[in-house]
C-alpha cells in the first residue's frame, strides 16, 4: 500500500481505506505503531504499546465482518485488558496484567477494533492535566508546551496528533471532555450506566462513565454504538433507550438552547466566552432559540464533587495494598507493608485525594461532609430537571479556559480542580456530556459543551453533528498541517 | 485551621499510608484550604433534602442465582507479588 496519511484521518476515514482494499488491518496497525514510535514531538499519548498483541488483534480483524473490522482504536489505560497491561497512570499497578477485558473494550474487540496499545492518563484519573502519570506527562499536539487535559489527556492527544483514527476514554468529572476540549476533538460523556464499567477500575463508582473521543461527531456516535449496553457483570449500567442515530439536518429550527448564567460568569476566560457567543449566534442563525436558565447550585458543585469523589476513590483504592496484585515494598509486619506500599506506590495527588476521601467519611465528619454532598447533589439534579422544562440542550463551555502550560497549576490543586467546574455538574447529576471544538483562541482548541437529559444521547448527537458542519473546525492541529501531508509529524 | 498535623497522622494510619513528620506538615496546609473549599456548602440550607442514593431510577437489580465460571486458581494468583505454595503470601499480621 501507499502509505496513508494518518494526520487527519478518523475511524470513517480508516474504515474507507480497509474496504477499499487501500490498506489491510495490519498494515494500517503498523503504520500508526511507527508513527507512534517516531513520536517525533514527544507527545507521550501511550504509556505501552505491543505490536505483538496489536499485530494479532489485527489479525484476528482480517477475518472478522462488520463495517468497523479492523479500525485501530487507543484504549485508555484505566480499562483492564487482557493482552496488555494496565496501569491507570500509577507505579502501583506497573506491570499489572489483568486477566479479563472490560467489558467496553471486549465490545470493541467484538466489532473488529484493534487497540494500538494503552493512552496515557492522569493517575487513577485523577488530574485535569495528564501532569500526574506515573509514566510521564502528555503533551498538547497543538502545542507541546501545554497540557492536553486530563484524565484521558493520552486519549485525546492520540486522536488530536494522529497517533489513533479514535479512542476511548473515562469521565468521572470532566475527564472525557476537557480534554477533548483543549485538544480540538469530539468527546462524549455517556448517561450515567449507559456503557457498563466492568473491567474500568474503579475511581468514583457512582459517576464514572466510559465514552468515545473521536475527531467527528459521526465516529463519536459509532464508538457510542459499539459500547453502550447493559452489562450483568455491572448491575448499574441500563444500556441506552434506543438504538443511537444521529439526525443530520443542516438546520435547528426549533432548537432550544439553555445557556446558564453560571457558565459564562467571570470564572470563564473572556476569550473563551466571546468564542460561545460567536457558536450562539450561528446556532440562532441556523434557527436555534437561546433561552437564559439558571442552575442556582452550580457553584456548589465543584465542592460537592471533591468530597464525594474523594470519598468513593478512598473505599476503591483500598484493593491496592501489595497482596494481590502490583507493587510491594517489603516490610517485617503486615501494617508497615501495607503504609510502604501504599506511600511509594501512590502520587502525591492520589494520597491526597485519598487523605480528603479518608477524613470525609471518617468518625464525626461523615455526615458534615459526605452525606451533606449527597444532598447538594439532589439539588444540582433538581436544577437540571428543572432547567429541562425550558430548554432541550444546556450549552456553554467545556473548560473555563484553553490549554494552560505544562507546571502552571501543579503547585496548586484547587486552581487546577477548577479546570472542571463546567463539567462537574454533569457527573454529578448522571446526565450525558459532549463537547466539540468550536472555535480557536490565540490558536488553541475551545471546546462547545452540550448537555441533554439523561438517555437524550441522539439529541446530544445531532445537535452537535448541525453544529460540528456550521463550525467547519479543522481537527487537525495548525502545526501538524503541513507536516501531515509530508507523512511526517 | 480545619485540619490539624494529629489529624493529618491520624487519617493516613485510617487510610493506611505512610507519611513522614515533613509529609504531615504540608498535607496539613493542602488540605487545609482544599477543605475550606468544600466547607462551603455548609452555606446552603439543606433541612429536608434528600441525599442522592443513586443518579437513576434504579431499583431492584437482581441477577438469576445461577453457577458461572470464575476465576481459576492460577489466575487468580497470577499478578500476585509473593506466592508461597500456591497462596498469597503476606508478612506476620502482629510484630
């Protein structure tokens, strides 16, 4: 085959290629696993890749049927598979080997996908940078001096550099679409037990989510298809109401669009904003109405959220403890080997999320703290109910800003848990999450938030496919522009 | 202060993690405002509201009881750091 160009090329586009006879599963494998390996600007989108085991995945996809058979895929890290190894981000889990695959990923087995190897994550999914990996930070392609987002920043800078046609990602407060948002791709959050989350190690069992990260919102509604039902081996997950489809209509007649106060106050970057309004006024344009709502409890739920989700992390990663599986640091007594393990196994942001979690719910503060959370929850759910009687999509922004620099927030962990304040809510409230690139400030990545009640998946999907069209974004980053027609980049 | 450094020891014995008097003293600090940060939702008037159990209507998933193949044994101990005879090996649970 004539090399293909991978800079730009989506799942769609890979697709094409395979049933055009262009390209064979394993010649498109090796090509991305070369590019990969060139990493020529030291993106750092995977923490491991095998072509061994990417080689007999696509193998086993020559023969397999289906339209996706063959289409290479990143797999975040934080989804157990069997022929790989998963880490999460974390030295704790180094060299662990799970002897099962999710359940999301046996899905896109299923369908003939062929994981190029494991994207890179913030720890455990816990960052808004990629800043916290055990395996090193990722980079923005469109700028290697800032971060991608976190926690999927692998995922998303794979899909943004074209080191993968696609990935799929986790959202436990954001960590689908911020950082699809600061690097310039689609990614969506589904509803709350949507895509079963066996096999996903646990972060916040009550608001993790897997999802696609795609360049277009049509591969987005694919990857949704591939992974979405109901699990036994996950007794929370429902599977989506109906089959996904999205409606391509170049027009949004009828349309309401809600836009909260809260989500463009001064918390956000006024250059962010000015990109919304400029989206608002082509979706108006297109025959979309905005209406003013208002989420009254939104503010609360960056606070909501750092004790709920610290507190649930604290119970799940108790598992790691040097007995059953990963690292040991060796010690003459039982508790000792336990405190060693855990203190150099864990980052400093796990410990402290854990040391939050742990006072959370310790004697005398649980009801302080992490039940009064759940009850601010309630309220941000009602916020939304109500807020759905005036509107059909909630939208704003993703991230209060574009990508920051790499260090700039990592001395401070309230500025950097403020990166999800658009996003929180959403998680905490179950609802499904999208963003797409809209617009460029000071040459990076805005991302467009669209929020739908729970189940409302296809209307998420198209109203982004109208908007995706008006928007006209090119995915691919200015930089790797010229560089990706050469082959290069 | 929120949060003292006795505290900050006491949480990480409950949490099982090893930290030193210097470790103390700057996870006192962090926490400390991370804390602050949260405590605001004490501002909000929350008598009679309920706390959220779950984000769904979910109610009553039961799963037929029925035998299904697990785990066989080398599996299970495949990823273990210390086997002795085929069994999870830990160091004496009292010093």
């Amino acid at each position: 085959m004539s090399a293909p160009d991978l800079t730009a090329l989506d799942a769609a586009g890979a697709a094409k290629l395979l049933a055009g006879g262009e390209a064979t599963a394993v010649e498109l494998a090796e090509a991305y696993l070369e590019r990969i390996a060139a990493d020529s600007d030291g993106i750092n989108a995977y923490i491991h890749v095998d072509a061994a085991a990417t080689g007999a995945q696509a193998e086993a996809a020559s023969d397999a049927s289906g339209p996706w058979a063959g289409v290479p895929i990143a797999t975040k890290d934080l989804l157990s598979t069997s022929d790989m190894p998963t880490t999460c981000g974390s030295r704790i889990l180094e060299g662990f080997r799970p002897v099962y695959d999710a359940t999301a990923v046996a899905a896109c087995r299923q369908a003939g996908l062929v994981s190029l190897g494991k994207a890179n994550m913030d720890e455990f999914a816990m960052g808004s940078s990629n800043e916290t990996s055990y395996f090193g930070p990722v980079r923005n392609p469109w700028d290697p001096s800032r971060v991608p987002g976190g926690s999927s920043g692998g995922s998303a800078a794979a899909v943004a550099a074209g080191h993968a046609p696609w990935a799929l990602g986790s959202d436990t407060g954001g960590s689908i679409r911020q950082p699809a948002a600061l690097c310039g791709i689609v990614g969506l959050k589904p509803t709350y037990g949507a895509v079963s989350r066996f096999g996903l190690v646990a972060f916040a069992s009550s608001l993790d989510q897997v999802g696609p990260m795609t360049r277009t919102v049509d591969d987005c509604a694919v990857l949704l298809s591939i992974i979405a039902g109901r699990d036994p081996r996950d007794a929370t997950s429902t599977g989506l109401h109906e089959p996904v489809e999205v409606t391509r209509s170049e027009r949004l007649d009828g349309v309401r669009l809600g836009l909260p106060r809260q989500f463009m106050d001064e918390g956000i970057d006024p250059q962010v904003r000015e990109v919304i309004d400029a989206n608002l006024r082509q979706a108006v344009e297109l025959g979309a109405a905005v209406v003013d709502i208002d989420l009254p409890h939104a503010e609360y739920a960056l606070s909501a959220y750092y004790l709920i989700a610290p507190a649930e992390a604290s119970a799940n990663l108790a598992r790691f403890d040097g007995v059953r599986y990963g690292l040991r640091v060796d010690a003459d007594d039982i508790t000792s080997m336990y405190e060693q393990t855990r203190a150099e196994g864990f980052g400093p942001e796990v410990q402290r999320r854990i040391m939050i979690g742990t006072y959370a719910l310790s004697s005398g503060y649980y009801d302080a703290f992490y039940g009064q959370a759940q009850k601010v929850r309630t309220l941000i759910a009602e916020d939304f109910r109500r807020a759905f009687e005036r509107c059909d999509v909630i939208v704003g922004p993703t991230s209060p800003s574009v990508a920051f620099g790499v260090g700039e927030r990592m001395d401070d962990p309230l500025a950097m848990y403020a990166s999800d304040i658009c996003t929180i809510p959403v998680n905490l409230a179950g609802l499904p999450g999208m963003s797409i690139p809209s617009g460029l400030v000071d040459g990076l990545p805005v991302g467009f938030q669209l929020i739908g009640p729970a189940f409302s998946e296809n209307r998420l999907l198209s109203t982004a496919w109208t908007l995706e069209q008006a928007f006209g974004f090119d995915t691919v980053p200015e930089r790797l522009r010229t560089a990706g027609a050469a082959g290069a980049g | 202060m929120t949060i003292s450094a006795d505290d900050v020891r006491h949480v990480a014995r409950l949490a099982r993690l090893h930290i030193t008097d210097d470790d103390a003293t700057r996870i006192t600090g962090e926490l400390d405002r991370i804390l602050d940060h949260v405590g605001r939702i004490a501002e909000l008037d929350l008598e009679g509201v309920e706390p959220t159990t779950h984000v769904l209507d979910l109610h009553g998933v039961h799963a037929a009881d029925e035998p299904h193949e697990c785990l066989d044994h080398d599996e299970a101990i495949a990823n273990a750091p210390r086997v002795t005879d085929g069994q999870f090996s830990v160091p004496r649970m009292q010093s």
